[in-house]
C-alpha cells in the first residue's frame, strides 16, 4: 500500500493551525472493521513518536491540539495553536496490511 | 515505562552481515499480543519497515529485504535481534526497534536508533 503526503512542506505561524494530508493506495479498512492508520512525530535528532492511531485516537500524552480523522483511503492529521515544540516530520503510517508502509513524511516549520 | 535499546556494530563491511540486538527493559518480551519490529532510515531519508516478529508468532518481513534478512526473538534475556545478510552502501541508516501493541498501538516504543554504515 502506498502512502502519499501532501504538503511535503509546511511553514506555520505559531499559534495558528496546520493540516497534514495523507492517501492510500487502497482502502486501510482491515478485515476486522478497524482502520490502523497512524500519525508520528520525529523530531530533528530524535526517534519518531506515536501521536494518532486508528485514524483518530490520540496516544498517551499527546496534547489534544492534535487530531485526526478520515475514512478509507483519506485521513488529516489537524494540530491546532501550533506551539514550537511541534516542529519535525510527521509520518502517516499504516498497519491494515504487511508490509507497513509510510508517507514520504511532512516537514513542519516555523515561519 | 517500556524501553527499548539497540546495540551492536556502528561500521560493516560491504558483503558481510549486519547484526543488531534490541534489549527490552520495564517489561516482558513475551507479554501477550506485543509485536517487535525492526526499522531503518537511510541518511535524509524517510522511514522503511523492515520486519516484524508478530504476536502469533509468525514473522514478516519487508518483501524489498526479505531474501536477505532474519528477525529472532532471545525471551530469556528479553532482547530480539535483527540480520541483514550481504549488506551494500544503500544499507547505510539509522536502524530502529520498535515495539507494537494489540495490533493497533503500532510502533508505540522506540528505541533511541542505532546509526550502521557499511564501508567498501
């Protein structure tokens, strides 16, 4: 399955909001109802981190000026009152089906 | 807190195997419905999955690598392993280990990543 990103880049003023785009080549529905559409944060020298999984569900100690959403083959990740700490690449990834793939990843910028 | 640590050579010859380890502390490797996974990115690059030892108990892997590499699981010393056989200059990357939950926590975990460059 093949993960597309768009933007690629995204400069944002702090305190205003950013939107990340990600479609699949085929729909991330499993056999099992669920859709394992992932959202991760790597910040510059750092591991990735996971921030959004099943589309929309944010993981432990995420601030909630993250969100996700989407269906199918479209997911958003939206961060609100985007605040400093924010800046790296984001990556959507999905686990519906092996082998797991990643988007080519949004660089997100402070302007 | 689970936390994951990769060790293992920084520098491998082209052609020779690469052989990496990823040591699980704050928690049992063989704590149910966890999947252990082994991923890399090459230098100003994005992310690459490269295989997963699945809580069924089958392993996947990347079908770009999987001629060429082997994931095991050590539950005695809570560590698993990773082997990429006959590795080249593409091969250069940062390698990860990264855990996965009950299917949907995917790649929760991180180890802090391990830079491997292989020399001609």
């Amino acid at each position: 399955i093949v993960m597309t990103q768009t933007p690629l880049s995204s400069p944002v003023t702090l305190g205003q909001s950013a939107s990340i785009s990600c479609r699949s080549s085929e729909s991330l529905v499993h056999t099992d109802g669920n859709t394992y559409l992932s959202w991760l944060l790597q910040r510059p020298g750092q591991p990735p981190r996971l921030l959004i999984y099943k589309i929309s569900n944010r993981f432990s100690g995420v601030p909630d000026r993250f969100s996700g959403s989407g269906a199918g083959t479209d997911f958003t990740l939206k961060i609100s009152r985007v605040e400093a700490e924010d800046v790296g690449v984001y990556y959507c990834t999905q686990a519906t089906q092996f082998p797991y793939t990643f988007g080519q990843g949004t660089k997100l910028e402070i302007k | 807190q689970l936390q994951l640590q990769e060790s293992g050579p920084g520098l491998v010859k082209s052609s020779e195997t690469l052989s990496l380890t990823c040591t699980v502390s704050g928690g049992s490797i063989s704590r149910s419905g966890s999947d252990w996974g082994w991923l890399r990115q090459p230098p100003g690059e994005g992310l690459e999955w490269i295989g997963t030892f699945h809580n069924t108990g089958n392993t996947y892997y990347n079908p770009s690598l999987e001629s060429r590499v082997s994931i095991s699981v050590d539950s005695s010393k809570n560590q698993f392993s990773l082997k990429l056989y006959s590795v080249t200059a593409t091969d250069t990357a940062v390698y990860y280990c990264a855990r996965t939950y009950g299917d949907y926590l995917h790649l929760e975990y991180w180890g802090q990543g391990i830079q491997v460059t292989v020399s001609s």
